[in-house]
C-alpha cells in the first residue's frame, strides 16, 4: 500500500477533524494549530504564507474591509445592499427599534410555584421567568464565577465551537484560545459561545438543572442505561458572549423547552409565539435564500421583547421562536428537554428541521429512538390507567396519537433510509398496534365510565412522569404484573389445594396471641365460635368438621373427623392427585400422622416465622427442595413428590404468627390421652402450645 501523504511541519497525515490552511505560495497543508492560525481568522486572510514562505514573502496579506453592513465585509459598500443580520449596523439598528414588551405574555412566578403538578395542569405554553433561584432547585456557581473558572474546570485543551457573530458563521477554536480573546482589550470581532455542553467535564458537579426540567425530561425518565444509543446531553451549556452577539431566530432543536439563567450581565430575548400561521412563515423563511437580509420579526404580527437580567431565570416553552441579543458582555447557564406536555409540536419541529435539510449538528441526538422509547413508556402508561378506570389526560392522549402517526411514517422510511434509530430490543409494528388499539379503546369508551385523573395532592392533575409514577403506581404496577402472569398460568392441583386452605383459614380469622394463661381457652373458643357460625349459616352439622391440634409445628389428630368428613377430604385430594391409589381405610391420612407432620418443615431450615399474608405468586415463591447429592442414599425413605409438596405447603399455611419472642409453654393439660411431647427441634424453633384449630370444609 502507498503510504499516506504528510502535511504541516509535523509532518502528519490528513485528519478531517482539525482545521487546515493552504499555503498560497508552497501549496502545502498545514494545521491550523500548528501555524497559530484560528478558523475564524483564515476568513479574515487574503493570502496565506506559510512559516517558511513568510520567510522569502513577507507576512500573510489581510482582507481590506469596505462595509460593516455585510458578512463578506470586501463587498463593496455602495449602500444598495441591504443590511444582513449579526453585523454592527444590523446590531445598532435592533437596540433602537422598539417592539411590545414581554409582560403581555410573560407567566411571572416564584421558584418553588414551577412544578411538572402546575404545568400539566395549566400547561407549558407561555414563557416564565422566574426573578430569583429559590425554590427552582437550580443549583449554580457564585455570580463571581469568571471565564478563567470555566477554563479551570473544563480544560483549555478542549475544542469549543464559536459563532463569529458578524458573519453568522460557525468555527471551532481551543477553550484556551477564547479566554485570551475575551480578557484581550481591543477584541477584533465579536465571538459568541452558545453550545458548550459539560456533562462529561468537572464543571457539571458544579450545576444541577432545575427541578421541573429533570422531572420532565425524556432523557431523564425513559433513556435506558442500556440503550446502544449514546445517551444525548443537552441539559447543561454555558453560554459566555460579549456585548454584541446576536444569535437570529431559530426554534430550539426537536422544539425542545429551553431553561436559561444569567449569571452575570444581561441578553435581550425576542420571542414569537408558535401560532400555525407564525410557523408556516418561520419556514419559508428558513429556507430563503436571502434568509440574512430579512429581520423575521417583520413578517408576524407581534415580536415581543424580553430583558432577562442578572440572576433571573427564563423557561421558553416547545416551538417559541426566538432570537436573543447579548446587551453586555454575558455569562449564562441552560439546558434543554423534550417532556410529555406538547408532543405534538415536538414532533412538528422535528418534521420541520427534516424538511430544512438542518445538518446534525444542530439535530437533538437521537430524537427518533427518544420517542420510541417513549412510546414504549406511555403505552405502558395508558394500559395501567385503563385497567385502573382512569381517563388520561387529554394533553397526553393528543400526544400519544401524534407519535404514534410519526412512528408509523419513520417505519415506512426505513424502506429507502437504511440509517435506523428504533432500538433493537423493541418491536416497531407490534408497538404502533398496541398503541393504536389503546387510543381506539379511549375514543369508543369517551372517558364516560372512567374517571378524571386526579393527581395526589387536591387540584392537580396526576402526573405521568417517573417521579409520580414512581411515588404512586410502581407498586400497584408490580402486582399488576405479578397478577398476569399468574393468569396466565394454568393452576396446578397443589394450587387448588393451597388456595382452598386459605380461604378456610381465612374465613377462621385467626388472631395473635399474647397470654398463655387463657390460650387454650381463648382459641377453642373462637375458632369453635368461628366454625358454628359458619356451619349454621351454611347448614352443615359438627360431623363435617376437622379438629386438629398444632404443637411446634407438628399437627396431630385431637378427635378424628367423622366418615364423611374424612370421605370428603380424602376424595378433595385424590382429585388433586396427592394421595397414592393403594391408600386403604386402615390407614391414617398424612394430616393425623405426627411422624410425617414433623415433615412439613423438611423446607424452612430456619424454621421461621410464616404470616397468614395473600399468597406470593408462584414466580416469587421460594424453590422447593434440591434433590440430594445421592438418590440411593435416600431411596425408600423419601416420599413421593406430590405427597411431600402438599404436605410442606399446607403446614406453612396452617403455622400461626407468635409475637413475642419469649419461648411460650404449653398449658397443663386435662387429660393424659392429650399431653404431646414435641419432637426433637435441630433448629431450636419457638414452642408453640397446644391448641385446636377446626377447618370446616366447603
């Protein structure tokens, strides 16, 4: 293979990443750094001469400057050419033009009132400022914070881009580069920073954005840690312009809200709202070619002017038009997010910058893959509401609908776009359909038998971001889910059984125990009163009745039940398939044996404590027993499997809560026949007393 051109006198190869200049002389490349040429300068150079070629042809020749009116400035300057935004003229002329003030639509509201609860309730749809940090939880440097702090923290050494604001031109120079520019007494031009982005730098341990923001930001509710997409940031720039940088009308990218805050100094913002008709012109506007040569303000009815001081903070809402005057030299904080309020006009900005051909690099990262996790998200969301009887909000149900019609026409893009942003661990077609059948579902029922979503406090309307959810839903959301997939698994034998023994143990209402003296007494007492009940209301007679007594776990026969009663079980567990076919009346059933009772507790070592608490589902409950390491170590001695479960489980049913830590003995008992001795207990578990329990069955 040839070897790859070297250029500059570093004698490097091409790297499109670093800016590069033409000697005019040698016709060699060099890199912009290693020349001390900035972009923003070789503009300004007529021709160029290398460090070499200075040596033989004198310094590089400079542009000769004949307007101030234009962004090519060697134009010359016969007045017939109209004045283009961002020079000096065009500067002047907007600090003296008037315009209607801000107040008219300006939401003037302390910190601690700006909350998602306040904005899904009466909606984000104007501009607030808010005079003073408290309450807001914005979290920023002092007022004393310089240039050279920010340099401090970020690094000199990183590249930041630039707005030459007399040309409306992009460019890219060191952190480093800028701070002498800005501490240099006769600045040449005016230099704007408007996009220096430090998530990733130590600056941002320094700025926490306000509450409202995180609360509602996409990012920060559905961006999965896991995404293949890297996680965009947007939510933390400082912005450090001097006085006279002006940045013309734009709409924040993805229509996403902006939040800014002076730190120091002072900007003029002028705002125009997102009507159809302002947004139709917004972009015809865009894509005129003398675009420069035209102050968008003329062409709407009103543009008004908003003066954002030192220590105030401004929250732009979706699709607000806006340019934005730097009056003196300014330092300022802020951030963007996407959130669920105006959905429908975040996507149309989207759609807008598609068809403006805007480059990436003024794209929100990723915005096709946030909204598909979003719309995983609220789908989700919409299903919890409608099985919970909820009406959705109607902000919410506008919105799930305009993403849903621009999911589908990004999936029939994909045919003739191989670039793809729907994350890999989602299905588009089966997402869009369930997301169309919950938004039929919502238009046939009309929110006539649902109810209004109200949120937790009174007032409010109920949020659907994370932090809501998660206070109030991620519970019931669970057992949701658990109580599913239950549903959808075929109950086994041992699940009847299990569910027949606690509704009877249920229906018993035992209680906990306190006094030994009267324990006895007082459990005869009530679960006999319990049983009576019961058994007159349902006409059964004392012959259907099991009695059984409970001691260290063990449960043993106190009087065995009649024929029928004993018929009656042994047919209810034949049906279940736990009893073997050659059983023979002669036999005692496993619940009146206490050699086998003791096995009940062959799968709780600890032998804790059991609460009489609604089932687990079955994917929470604890796995039965490993198999030993050796089957013939055990062969005849284990019982079969569905013997064993049903025994297991039906003892940690029947085992009753003992509160007091205190070993309780049993009372004196009445009669020889009655006295138990428990057996031995390896695992030291609490003794519990003697006591009857009667199941009455159904």
């Amino acid at each position: 293979m040839a070897a790859a051109p070297l250029y500059c006198v570093c004698r490097q190869p091409y790297d499109v990443s670093r800016f590069m200049i033409e000697c005019d002389i040698c016709k060699d490349w060099f890199h912009g750094s290693c020349v001390q040429v900035e972009e923003h300068q070789a503009v300004d150079i007529d021709v160029y001469h290398c460090p070499n070629c200075h040596v033989l042809h004198g310094p590089s020749l400079m542009k000769k400057r004949k307007n101030w009116h234009r962004h090519d400035y060697t134009e010359p300057d016969d007045r017939t050419r109209p004045v283009q935004a961002g020079t000096s003229v065009f500067v002047r002329e907007l600090q003296a033009r008037s315009f209607p003030s801000a107040d008219e639509i300006l939401v003037r509201m302390q910190g601690h009132q700006v909350t998602p609860k306040y904005l899904e309730k009466h909606s984000f749809l104007s501009p607030i400022m808010v005079p003073q940090l408290d309450g807001l939880g914005l979290k920023l440097p002092p007022p004393s914070f310089s240039i050279e702090d920010v340099e401090h923290y970020v690094g000199g050494d990183k590249i930041i881009d630039v707005i030459d604001v007399a040309r409306q031109a992009d460019s890219k120079i060191k952190l480093s580069e800028f701070v002498k520019y800005y501490y240099n007494p006769n600045r040449p031009k005016v230099l704007n920073v408007i996009s220096l982005e430090f998530s990733d730098t130590k600056m941002a341990e320094l700025v926490e954005v306000p509450d409202v923001a995180r609360k509602m930001s996409w990012v920060e509710n559905y961006w999965p840690d896991d995404s293949f997409f890297p996680k965009p940031f947007v939510q933390k720039y400082c912005l450090m312009g001097v006085e006279g940088s002006y940045t013309d009308f734009h709409i924040d990218f993805g229509g996403t809200s902006v939040w800014y805050h002076v730190l120091w100094g002072e900007k003029i913002f002028y705002l125009i709202k997102p009507t159809p008709g302002n947004l139709a012109l917004y972009e015809a506007w865009s894509s005129s070619p003398n675009q420069s040569e035209m102050f968008f303000g003329d062409k709407v009815d009103k543009c008004y002017k908003c003066i954002v001081r030192q220590g105030t903070t401004l929250l732009i809402p979706t699709g607000w038009i806006h340019a934005v005057l730097t009056s003196q030299d300014c330092m300022a904080f802020g951030g963007n997010f996407l959130h669920n309020l105006n959905i429908g006009m975040q996507l149309r900005c989207y759609e807008m910058e598609r068809r403006l051909k805007t480059p990436d690099l003024f794209k929100f990262p990723y915005f096709e893959a946030i909204c598909w996790y979003v719309a995983k998200n609220l789908l989700e969301t919409l299903k919890e509401l409608r099985e919970d009887n909820f009406q959705p909000p109607v902000y919410l149900m506008e919105g799930v609908k305009a993403l849903t019609c621009a999911l589908k026409s990004w999936l029939k893009r994909e045919a003739t776009e191989p670039t793809s942003e729907v994350p890999d661990h989602i299905k588009p077609n089966n997402l869009i359909k369930e997301l169309t059948k919950e938004i039929r579902h919502q238009e046939l029922s009309g929110g006539g038998s649902c109810k209004p979503m109200k949120s937790q406090g009174s007032g409010g309307v109920w949020s659907v971001t994370r932090s809501t959810a998660e206070r109030g839903t991620r519970v019931h959301r669970m057992a949701r889910r658990l109580r599913d997939h239950g549903a959808s698994r075929t109950p086994s034998n041992l699940d009847i059984l299990e569910l027949h023994t606690r509704e009877v143990l249920r229906r018993l209402e035992v209680a906990p125990f306190h006094e030994d003296t009267t324990l006895c007494s007082r459990v005869n007492g009530k679960f006999k009163k319990t049983s009576a009940s019961s058994t007159a209301t349902a006409g059964r007679g004392l012959d259907n009745d099991l009695r059984l007594v409970l001691c260290n776990g063990r449960i043993v026969r106190k009087r065995p039940p009649s024929p029928n009663t004993e018929e009656a079980i042994q047919g209810m567990l034949s049906m279940a398939g736990l009893l073997y076919p050659e059983v023979s009346s002669s036999q005692e059933l496993w619940w009146s044996s206490p050699g086998n009772s003791s096995e009940a507790w062959s799968d709780n070592p600890q032998n804790t404590e059991i609460s009489l608490l609604p089932p687990f589902h079955p994917s929470k409950r604890p796995a039965s027993n490993p198999p030993p390491i050796s089957n013939q170590a055990t062969k005849g001695k284990r019982p079969k499997k569905g013997m064993a479960t049903a025994k297991q489980r039906l003892g940690k049913i029947l085992r009753i809560n003992s509160h007091g830590p205190e070993r309780l003995p049993s009372p004196p008992p009445t009669r020889a026949s009655e006295v138990i001795t428990p057996p031995p207990n390896t695992h030291k578990s609490p003794y519990y007393p003697l006591f009857e329990l009667e199941l009455s069955l159904l």
